[in-house]
C-alpha cells in the first residue's frame, strides 16, 4: 500500500492524530497533515498527493472548497471529505464537486480502509450510515440541476438571491415574459409542478447546488 500517498487536514487535533496513526499502522504513506485549508492546499499544489482527506470545515478555507479549487485547477488528487453532517444537502454537494468519499467522522477510523479502497478502484464511498435513499435522493438533485441550461440556472441563482421577474428581466435584459418562460421550465425540470411556492421551497433547500 505504500505506494498509496495520502495527506491529511482537520482541525481537531486528537482526530487528526488518530488517524495519522491508523493509516500508517495500515502501511498507508501519509506525506503530510495540516489544521486549515490554506495550509493543506498549498501542500496538496506541492506533493500532488494521490489522495487527500479532508474535514469539511477547517479555519481559512473549508475541505470542499479546496477540493473545488484543485478540481478546477485540473490536479489529480481524489478527496474524501469528512464531516459530522448527515444531511442530504451536504451528500448532494459533495457529489456536485464529484469528491470520491464522504466519511462520517464517527466512522472515519472504522471505515477509512474500505472507503480508500473504493476510492483507488475509482469509486465512490459514502458512509454506510447513509441510507441508499438519502444518496440517491442527493444524486436525482444534482442531476435535475445539471440538465438546466446556463441561462435557466442564471435565472435560478437570481431567483435565489429573492429577486422578482422584473429585478430578473431587467439585470438580464429580457423581457419579463422570457423570465416566466425559463421559470415554467424549470419547475418542470425539477419535477416541481403542482407543488405551491415549490420553486422557492427547493430554492432555499438546495442553494449548495446552484454555486
């Protein structure tokens, strides 16, 4: 396994150390460990870890944005994000940036090894604490979003910023007809008809999707 090269940040130092300690007693080779986000970017920009592990929230700068800006920055370093968030919304975001693992911190020692192995083979890991369904309910939202089109999901953060048809026709220049236009297909596409104040309902839930 040593070929394997992983890097670690959290904040908690006792987690930190801890699993440190449980990856290299699995003969994995940890080349490093941070406390914040900034820290173990720059390490990750360094030593193009094949893995990193990363809380999802750290001081300057939390796990999945480190791992959106390495993503967009085209490294090649896989992240399993870890965190103490159950919610689908957190699942549904991880999956957006397309993280290969998403451990619960409570099962971080028990599970790290299977999730590493999953990740290696180029799979995804999540907790299993997660229900199938919680997964698959996070992956239909992102799917939905992803069949918008750019000018649909414009509409869709301006909707999400409580702009009116107006304010959104006229920052886009179009007429306010065109909005209702791109707002009816998007209730569609998002499966939400028939659903009173459903736009705004799914708006203020999935706001996570929509950066």
């Amino acid at each position: 396994m040593n070929d394997i090269s992983i890097v670690l940040a959290d904040d908690h130092p006792l987690l930190l150390e801890g699993l440190e300690a449980n990856l290299i007693a699995k003969g994995y080779n940890v080349l490093a460990t941070a406390k914040d986000g900034k820290s173990i970017l720059k390490i990750i920009t360094e030593l193009a870890p094949r893995i990193a592990i990363l809380d999802i929230e750290m001081p300057e700068m939390d796990g999945l944005s480190v791992a959106k800006y390495c993503m967009e920055h085209s490294y090649n370093t896989k992240f399993i994000i870890l965190s103490y968030h159950k919610e689908t919304e957190f699942i549904a975001r991880a999956k957006s940036l397309n993280v290969s693992g998403y451990l619960l911190k409570e099962d971080a020692l028990e599970e790290i090894d299977n999730c590493i192995q999953e990740v290696e083979n180029g799979g995804q890991y999540f907790s299993k604490a997660f229900q199938l369904k919680d997964v698959k309910n996070a992956q239909s939202a992102l799917e939905r979003v992803e069949s918008l089109t750019p000018s649909e999901r414009k509409i869709l953060k301006l909707i999400s910023k409580n702009q009116s048809t107006r304010a959104i026709a006229e920052s886009l220049f179009i007429s306010e007809r065109t909005v209702e236009k791109h707002r009816s297909n998007i209730i569609q596409k998002l499966n939400l008809e028939g659903k009173s104040n459903g736009l705004i309902a799914w708006v203020l839930q999935n706001k996570h999707l929509l950066s």
